[in-house]
C-alpha cells in the first residue's frame, strides 16, 4: 500500500533546487549593524563548509561551484572580497581579526546564503580570531559564553531525494525526519538558537551515499557547533517499538549491527561505512579530547531520550552507542534519535499525525534547549 502522505515540502521543489547548482554567486549584500558588519552571499543550494580565519583573512571552503569575482568592500572591518571555484574569501580591516560565518538554508523567499559577520567594535576586535581553551579543558556549549555569539545546532533529517529511508504502509522515513526537523528549527528559532538544517525539502546532499553522509556531517564543524542531531525512524518487525537515542562509539556488547549499517546506506557501502566508522571509533578510545566530546555527546541523547519518552509515553530503548557514519565526527556533541518504528501498527500511524510529529518536535527541542542552558 502507498504510503500515508505527510505535509512536507513536495519532490519537484527538491528536484528545482538541486538543478540550480550551478548558479553564479551575486556580489555580496553588505549590511552595517550596531558592533558588526554582515556580508550575505547568495547560494545556489545549502552548503557544507569549512572555516578558517588567520590573520586579516577569513576563508570559506563550499562544496558548490561559484562563478570567479572579487572587489572591495567599503565597510567598517572589512576591504575586500573574492570568490574561486568554491572558495569566498574575504580581507578585514586593520585590527581585526574575527568573524563568525553561517550557512543559512533557504527561507521566507530566499536562496540559501553564506552569513559572515565581522565585528566592528573596540572590544570586539581585539579578540582573538579562536580563543584558546585552558590546557586539557573542555567547555561544554552553553548560550551564555558570549552576547555576541548565538548557540548553533545542526538539525540533520534522514535520508531523503534518493534515498527515502524506511517505508511502510503508514510513513516514509524521509518525510516524517523532514516534518520533525523543521518543527524543531521552528521551535529553537524562537528561543535565539543558529540552526543549519542538512536539507529544507526532499532531497539528498549527494547521490552517493559516502559523499551524502560526509556532508551531513562536515556541517558540524561549520563555525562553532554546540550539537549535531541527527532524527531517523527505525523499522523492523510489526512487534518492535520505541525510542532509542544513540552516541558514536563501539556497539554495546551484544548488540547487533544492523540498524547501523541500514542508516549507514544499506547492502555492501553500509557494511563498508559501518566497518570505517567502528575503527575510528577504536582508535578515538585513547584521545582524551575525543572522549570528553563523546561524554558531551552522552550527556545530550540521555536528554532527549528522557524528553522524548515523557511526551509520547513510547516504549524506552535506551541511550545507546553504535558506529553510525554520520555522527562521527568527535569535535562536536552529536547523537542520532530513532523516533519511532514506522513499521510498527501502534507507532506507524502515530508518526502519520501531524499533532504527534509535533509532540516529537517540542520535546526534542526542550532536550536540545536544556543541553545548552538556554531558557
């Protein structure tokens, strides 16, 4: 039987989306602000990125072609800009020597954009472009660390485009991930929270499962993350339910390895992703940095766990660990959230409900809100 539908973004939107890639980058829009001057790029599509600022340059690295063009910028911290095959660079005023960059998804009528904003007062410009924790020190996120800086979380929803995760008679996995996310965003939004969305509708980051999953979770090192989520539903036989939240690490001893290598992509390249991410997980055992990421990461999936159990009154799995590919990645606090099993003729058409996916949605927000001490 077709699935239910869900109301979410629509397949044609995704597929309009994704045949834009080559859209040339517009000069930037420039904007001064009380304490900072913020530069917007258009984009053609949501982009995994890497940052750098080192001296009077701050550089970011897109997985999107961009059309060559530079010129000079006339704003306070900021002289000059220059964009090369997918790399914007942008040159700061004398005296500073930070930026905080945001790949915002499309919204509200907009393109995706690349958000840097440069702070142009005294305080501000004096500060070091990363500030260097204490020796052996690790900071756990919270909102209050600076005014100038928001939290961010990356909200990754399951699958989609080519890949619609698990279908039953109820719910396809891709579209109820989706509803949940941007009901999270919404919910986070309000409450003064950055949030990246991995995808806004229906599609995928790449048509090979490898360069997907890479993407996803490049976004957690896109400026300062304080977590990465990662929402999926679980499928198995009709008698399985529940919720469970899982942390990068070995398998629990016993467990199986199933449900990694289906979100991992399934057949031989799961099998294959599976087996890298369990030996990066072996040798992470050792590195101290690593270990305090992961006890972060433990501390936010039991959390959710909680929150989500205490809405829905679903059967509680547990907090568990396991090698799932697009979690990783040890430098930011990321868990991935089995919501539910849309298999289950109890859980299937709950998922199918709009009220229950925003049951889902506020109390994997308050979860979320709680781990970074925000109100």
């Amino acid at each position: 039987m077709k699935p239910a539908a869900v109301s979410v973004p629509l397949r044609g939107a995704a597929l309009a989306l994704l045949s834009v890639l080559s859209t040339a980058l517009a000069a930037p829009r420039v904007g001064q602000h009380d304490g900072y001057t913020r530069l917007v790029f258009d984009l053609p599509r949501v982009a995994a990125s890497q940052v750098k600022v080192a001296g009077q340059s701050v550089t970011v690295k897109l997985d999107v072609p961009l059309k060559t063009e530079q010129g000079p910028l006339n704003a306070p911290g900021v002289t000059a800009y220059a964009v090369a095959g997918g790399t914007v660079s942008v040159t700061l005023a004398r005296g500073h020597a930070q930026a905080k960059v945001s790949v915002l998804p499309p919204a509200a009528g907009q393109t995706a954009r690349l958000v840097i904003d440069v702070p142009t007062s005294v305080a501000a410009s004096r500060m070091p472009a990363t500030p260097t924790p204490p020796p052996a020190a690790v900071a756990r996120p919270v909102s209050t660390a600076s005014p100038a800086i928001r939290p961010r979380v990356v909200l990754d929803a399951g699958h989609g485009g080519v890949d619609s995760g698990a279908v039953s008679r109820w719910v396809r996995e891709e579209d109820v991930t989706l509803d949940i996310a941007l009901r999270t965003r919404a919910v986070l939004v309000q409450h003064g929270v950055d949030v990246v969305m991995t995808r806004t509708a229906d599609q995928h980051l790449s048509a090979n499962k490898r360069a997907d999953l890479e993407a996803r979770s490049r976004l957690a090192n896109t400026g300062q993350v304080s977590a990465f989520v990662s929402i999926h539903v679980n499928s198995a036989g009709p008698s399985a339910q529940g919720i469970e939240t899982y942390y990068f690490g070995q398998p629990l001893a016993g467990s199986t390895r199933s449900l990694a290598v289906q979100e991992n992509g399934g057949g031989s390249v799961g099998e294959e992703l599976t087996r890298a991410a369990a030996s990066l997980a072996q040798n992470l055992l050792g590195d101290l940095l690593a270990q305090a990421k992961v006890a972060f990461s433990r501390q936010l999936a039991s959390k959710v766990q909680g929150q989500l159990i205490a809405a829905t009154g679903a059967v509680n799995r547990g907090v568990r660990t396991d090698a799932f590919y697009v979690i990783r990645n040890p430098t930011t606090p990321a868990i991935l959230v089995e919501v539910g099993f849309g298999s289950s003729p109890v859980e299937g058409p709950l998922l199918a409900q709009a009220a229950y996916r925003e049951r889902v949605a506020q109390a994997l927000a308050r979860a979320i809100l709680d781990f970074l001490n925000t109100k």
